[in-house]
C-alpha cells in the first residue's frame, strides 16, 4: 500500500548493504535510477552524519551520493533534536537492560544511531534499517549492544526496514 504521508530517515546500513550485497550498481541500475527520483519528493531523508559518511566511503556509493544530492538533509544542530539526543543517551545509562559498553558506543561520534532516533522523533519521520531488535534485553544480563528498533521504540519512534520503505514508496524495479 502505498502512502503519501509519511517521511523516511534511512540509516547507513540501508545504502551500504544494498550496494554491496544485493542491488549492485552494474547489476541492479534501475535501483539507484528510482531511489533517486523519490528522494526528489523530500520523503526519504538522510542525517547529515549519514550522508557524510556515505559521501567519504571512498567508493562507488559514495561517488553516487556525491552526484545524487536530491536527498533532503536533517541536520543534528537543532536544538530540539541535541535535546532529544541527551534524553535518549540518559535513557541508555539509566536502563537497566544496557551496560556502560552500549552507552560507550552510543557516544562515540561517529555512531549515528541515537541521532537517528533523536531526529525521527523531533520531525517525526520513520527510521529505515536493517537492525533488528535485541530479542534478548534482560536486566540480570544486560547488553553491550543498544539497537535502534529498542530504543526507538522506547521513544515512541517507528522503524521498519528497507523494503517496508519501498513498498510505501512504490519503488519497484521491472
């Protein structure tokens, strides 16, 4: 079913596994031709910490960021979204399901992910990745891994994954 309402924050993974493991630039071009046109609807949005990122891989991808710059971009200087942004990282050292590793890792400044959620919920957007939830979150074990489904959910911050994403974008490659 396709929608005209909602907006999509895509995460890294969601270019880079593509890209390497199953739409192939020289196997799979329509891919690329489509997502590119979509992104001129301002429905698929990319982190500012996202895109530089895909733009300095140093390789076909992000040669096709670089000349594919329709994407709209959400940058993490907003006030509401740093705001957002420490909540979250609160919330990870607070949580009894998440040990000080998580919270290390979620810190570093290249992990996008607490941005991410950060932005998702401040301009309501829809986070597209193929992280899956920890299955297994228990306080008398607690994780060194926090995963965007779990603490997007706690936030109140919807997820879905790449083909979700195009279903709801009527991305279809004939």
């Amino acid at each position: 079913m396709v929608s005209d309402d909602k907006t999509f924050l895509i995460d890294a993974n969601c270019f880079i596994a593509p890209y390497h493991d199953f739409y192939a630039f020289d196997l799979v071009p329509k891919y690329w031709e489509i997502l590119a046109e979509k992104a001129k609807t301002g429905r698929i949005v990319l982190l500012d910490k996202v895109k530089r990122e895909l733009d300095t891989g140093g390789d076909k991808l992000s040669d096709w960021m670089k000349s594919n710059n329709q994407f709209k971009v959400c940058s993490i200087n907003d006030e509401q979204i740093i705001a957002v942004y420490a909540e979250i990282m609160q919330y990870i050292q607070e949580s009894e399901f998440y040990s000080d590793k998580a919270l290390n890792q979620w810190a570093d400044d290249k992990v996008a992910d607490p941005w991410l959620i950060a932005a998702a919920k401040v301009k309501g957007y829809i986070i597209v990745t193929f992280e899956g939830p920890n299955t297994g979150l228990n306080k008398n074990n607690p994780s060194k891994n926090a995963k965007i489904p779990d603490v997007a959910s706690a936030f109140g911050v919807k997820t879905c994954n790449l083909y979700t994403m195009m279903r709801e974008l009527a991305i279809k490659i004939d």
